[in-house]
C-alpha cells in the first residue's frame, strides 16, 4: 500500500502522519501475542502459525518509524467500543508506545510514519507491505524481499521512436481485473499495425499478440486468467507509436 500526501493548499502543513492499524484477530483472537523490530520497521502478530504483520518500505529504514506498537484491546478498544480517533492519533505520533505484548490476548498493530512537513505545493511518500510466515524468520526474509522488491523495482523501458502523432491514443478497461477480459479502446489516426506485448512485474514476457493492420477507432480483448495475481506492463506497438499501460489482475 502507498499513499501519497500532497499539499494543495497556500500554507505549510507540519506533524503529518501514516499508519497502518490493524486488528489480526488469528485463530483464537484472545490468545494472540505480538512485537516489532525497530530495524525493519516491522509489527507481527501470532498464535501459533503463521506469523503476520506489517513493515514500512517508505521512508526507508533509515528512518525511524513514528512508532511500532502493539494496541492492548483491554485499555484502549473496549472501553471504547472501538479505537477514536483521539488515541489513535497517540498511537500515530508514539505519544503511546507499546513495542510488545505482555501476555496472550486481543491485540492490535500499528505502524506509523511522520512527521512530516509538506510546503505549498510539496508532496511525500509512505508504503506498507502485509506480510506474513511461518515463523519470525520466515516473516522476516518476506519482509527483506518485499523492502527490496520495493526500493528496485523492475521496469519496462519504452523504446524511443522518432515520430509521434498527436491522434494516437489507446486505453485499456478495466485497470483491475478479477477473472475478466480487459478491453483495449484504440484510436488509430490512419491503417496501422498493432501489436501487444504483456509483461510481468520482473521484465519477464508473458503474452505476445498481433491484431494485424487496423484503423480508425475500435477495440480488442484478451484475458491474463491464466496469470498469477499482479502488476503486469501491457506494452501497445503500432506503426509509428509505443504506449504502455498499468493493469492489475487480483484472484
């Protein structure tokens, strides 16, 4: 998860804060316990097996997390019916810390980055991976690959081409898919040749098509049910343009 904060307005905007709260609730929920690492910016939350838990990949690990806390249910949910806004913003700036549970029970986890300070016009960055393991070592390891994975993320570098028409225009519906076909919508400014090619967030090729010598505005389909669930670049040739496009398949 990623979210970007950007300051609209005329003013600079100080003490700004991201979190990530949440209630496990694994198995047994009051017989669930919990901690964080400080250098992965990690919390986790157990039963048994498996292990789970959230880590900041932005800001980086050299930054310090706001705070990394283990929320009890009996001090600070209950009594409230739930967890106001008032606490969690204790939670959020580590007015309240609690790095660890201290016994078997209803907990939650809380994960925060800040301050930070926007000036007119600015904009800053936090990330948040779910994790999870069958032990603390195996959380961890899938922390390490989802940080990394995060900070060099692979890409497909369009190949520059020398002659751009201003007509051209392709779109693909929807950007997220469950198990249905995406629609590419073209607008070809004369008869050209369209190819597709589909690859994964590894660079890996995945699925190659070629619709031939088209023109003029329409549309074509192709499915990815046959591909994990992911992030995959749709790389869209024609005679005289590239275009690629962003799709996301969930299961």
């Amino acid at each position: 998860m990623k979210f970007s904060m950007i300051n609209e307005g005329s003013s600079t905007l100080s003490d700004l804060y991201a979190a990530i709260f949440v209630d496990w609730d694994i198995g047994n929920y009051s017989n669930n316990q919990g901690s964080s690492e400080a250098a992965r910016n990690l919390t986790w939350m157990y039963e048994t097996t498996p292990y789970v838990g959230v880590a900041i990949l932005d800001p980086p690990r050299s930054t310090p997390a706001a705070n990394l806390a283990l929320i009890d249910h009996d001090l600070y949910v209950y009594p409230n019916s739930g967890l106001p806004d008032s606490i969690q913003i204790k939670f959020m700036d580590g007015t309240i810390q609690n790095p660890s549970s201290n016994r078997a029970y209803d907990w939650s986890t809380c994960n925060s980055a800040g301050p930070f300070t926007l000036a007119p016009g600015g904009s800053a960055v936090a990330a948040f991976a779910i994790v999870g393991g069958d032990n603390l070592a195996d959380l961890q390891a899938n922390a390490d690959t989802a940080y990394n994975r995060y900070w060099n993320w692979p890409g497909v570098q369009e190949r520059p081409v020398d002659t751009k028409t201003d007509n051209f225009d392709v779109r693909i519906y929807p950007v997220v898919s469950k198990n249905t076909p995406y629609t590419l919508h073209y607008t070809l400014p004369g008869e050209s040749r369209l190819q597709v090619k589909i690859y994964d967030a590894a660079g890996r090729l995945i699925i190659e098509k070629d619709y031939g010598r088209l023109k003029g505005m329409g549309k074509v389909s192709f499915d990815l049910k046959s591909c994990a669930q992911g992030v995959y670049f749709v790389k869209i040739y024609t005679t005289d343009n590239e275009k690629v496009l962003k799709v996301v398949v969930l299961k």
